[in-house]
C-alpha cells in the first residue's frame, strides 16, 4: 500500500520536524 507507506512517512516528517535527525 503506497497510501499508508506515504501517510506514514508524512507523520513521521511532521514528528521529526520539530527535531530533524535524518535527512
């Protein structure tokens, strides 16, 4: 599933953006 892959990362993004570790 590309859908729940991409949400997942968005999350991801918008959690770490506050601390970005990866790049």
């Amino acid at each position: 599933n590309i859908k729940t892959r991409e949400v997942g990362q968005v999350k991801h993004r918008s959690a770490v953006d506050s601390t970005p570790k990866i790049l």
